[in-house]
C-alpha cells in the first residue's frame, strides 16, 4: 500500500510540475505584450498560436512516446521514433508556416489594391525577425528535440526513483521473510534443546 501511494504521488507530481510549466510557457506572452497597461491580444493569440503545435508536441511525447517505446521496447527503438516523430513535427510545422507567409503575402497585396475605404481590418500582425534570428527550421528542430529531452529526462527520473524505491522494498521484505525463516528453523531445536536439558537436570 505505501509503494502504491508513493508510485501515485511521483505519477501526479510529475505531471502536475509539466502541467505548471506549461501554463507559464502560455501565460507569458501576456506579461510580454503589455504596453501602457494594455495588452495587446492579437499579439498574445498570435505567439499562442505558435505556442500550441510545440504542446501538442509534447502530449504525444509524453502519453505515446516515451511509454510505448522507451519503457516498454528499449532504447533503440524509442530514439528512431523521436527521431522520425521530430522531424516530421519540424517538416510539417516548416511546410505550415510557409504556406501561412504566402497567404499572408497574397492577403496584403489583396488588401493594398482595395481602395482606402474597404479597409476596415487590419492584416495579422507579421512575425517579428531580429539580425541575430535562425531558420524556422532550425528554430523548430531544436525547440523540439529541447521539448522531447526535458520530457524523457524528466520521466526517467520519476521512474528510476520509483524502480529505486521497489528495490528497496523487495530487499526489505526479503530480508524479513529470511528472518521469518530462520526463526521458524531455530525454535523447534532451541525448545527441544531445552527440554533435553530439563531431561538430563
């Protein structure tokens, strides 16, 4: 009873500590794109849309990936699953975005050849680029192999400390029942011992 209630403990502290990770990931944006007491929600809804592939990401990692192949077939198998699950995660989320600029570039010559008077919305706010940025690609594969990393060291931990805690255990129990035994094998010679010197007094 007590090694299932620890196993549950680790179980619903490691992922209520990915839960609250998370959570924050989605909270700062709001923080970050707060201007004069304002916030400005099309860049929020605009960095969690972003954000929302890389979850999704990780829920796969973390329910399908990790505990089919790491734990159950070895660790061969569970590298060339990340390996094809990354990068097809970084082809797509690739082929997505530049399907999104060029829809974006179609939508703003669209909208720059209406006359002045039907445009009434604004275009969606265009993805910021610093001198010092990487490729998408690039940016998308490391952000996932990060994701996929601190995932699988996380659970590995939670599951070498528990294997470590039913070792102990096992070895406690045994060491008990070795103890039982003897027990059960020194008290019929000491009684009949005793007697023998009871007999012979």
């Amino acid at each position: 009873a007590a090694m299932k209630i620890r196993n549950h403990v680790l179980f619903y502290g490691e992922n209520l500590m990915a839960l609250m990770i998370w959570l924050l990931v989605f909270a700062s944006p709001v923080l970050l794109y707060r201007y004069n007491g304002q916030t400005d929600w099309q860049q929020v809804y605009f960095t969690w849309r972003g954000i929302l592939p890389f979850s999704l990401l990780f829920l796969i990692s973390h329910f399908i990936l990790i505990p089919i192949f790491l734990f159950k077939k070895g660790k061969w198998q569970f590298l060339i699953a990340a390996t094809i699950l990354i990068a097809g995660f970084s082809i797509v989320m690739y082929v997505g975005e530049n399907f999104r600029r060029q829809h974006l570039q179609t939508s703003e010559r669209q909208y720059m050849h209406r006359p002045q008077a039907d445009r009434q919305f604004p275009l969606p706010p265009a993805p910021r680029t610093t001198p010092l940025s990487f490729p998408p690609f690039f940016t998308t594969l490391l952000l996932s192999v990060l994701i996929v990393g601190f995932d699988t060291g996380l659970r590995a931990l939670v599951r070498t400390s528990r294997m470590e805690q039913e070792k102990a255990l096992l070895e406690k129990e045994n060491i008990k029942n070795q103890l039982a035994f003897l027990r059960t094998q020194i008290s019929p010679h000491f009684f009949m011992n005793t007697l023998n010197n009871i007999h012979a007094l």
